[in-house]
C-alpha cells in the first residue's frame, strides 16, 4: 500500500511539474508574439520614406 502512495504522490508532482511548464510555454508565446509584433511596425516603419521638410 506504501508504494502506492508514493507513485500516487510521484504522479502527482509529474502532474504539477507538466502544468508549470505549460504556464511557461503560454508566457514565451505571449512574449514571443508581442516581440514579433513590434519588429514588424519597426519594419514597417523603417520601410516608410523620410520626407523632406525643405
């Protein structure tokens, strides 16, 4: 019964562990598209001509 509770226990810090890093995964996707977004209206705003104010 002892092993068990251990697996049962093992089982469920596999579990936690599996949910942490898949709060991790949703924060790196967050910030990767956030980054991905500004380079892009850098880009965009790069590609623009300069007027002259002559």
């Amino acid at each position: 019964m002892e092993k068990i509770n251990i697996r049962k226990e093992g089982l469920s810090l596999i579990e936690e562990y599996l949910n942490v890093m898949v709060k991790i995964q949703e924060l790196y996707d967050v910030i990767f598209n956030t980054a991905s977004e500004g380079f892009k209206v850098r880009r965009q705003q790069a590609a623009k001509p300069v007027r002259n104010r002559s």
